[in-house]
C-alpha cells in the first residue's frame, strides 16, 4: 500500500515534515483495523473524520444546521495538529 502514496513534498524539499505528514499511512492503518496505531501515526485523524462527517451531513441533511459542529471540531483539528506537530518536532 506504502508504494502508491503521495510523498510529502515539504520534506522532499525541505527536509522537515508537515502537518499532514502520516495521514496517509494512518487512513491505511484504519482500513487495516488497526485504529490504536493510525492514532499514533497521526493524533488527528479522529477529529479530522469527524469533521468531514459533519461536513457532508451539512450538504445531506438541509433540514438541521451543523455549523456550530463544523466549526467545533474544525478548531479541535487544527489544535491536534498542531500540538502533534510539535510534539513530533520536539521529542523526535
């Protein structure tokens, strides 16, 4: 599976990791069950699906709003990764 991923263009010229960098490998690893490793791949991967599930609930269901939603975890996933990130910068 490893083979077909995109690779990290900031690390390819850079040289250091981003803020996605393992979200790929840590959606393998969910598609694999093996949901206590993709969060250590990628702290944010959680927040990040639940996000994107209220997202397409907003376009489906008309009926309710979910943009308090929305935004909530849009700011929880942004704080993981960021927080992830320099947790990975500092300690390894």
């Amino acid at each position: 599976m490893e083979e077909y991923m995109l690779p990290c263009m900031n690390r390819k010229l850079f040289g250091i990791d981003c803020m996605g960098c393992g979200i790929q490998r840590s959606i393998a690893l969910i598609f694999e069950g093996k949901f206590a490793d993709a969060f250590y791949m990628y702290p944010a991967i959680y927040p990040l699906m639940l996000f994107f599930v209220f997202v397409v609930l907003n376009f489906i269901d008309k009926s309710r709003s979910y943009h308090k939603l929305i935004i909530t975890t849009g700011i929880i996933t942004a704080l993981a990764m960021v927080v992830s990130y320099f947790y990975k910068v500092i300690y390894y």
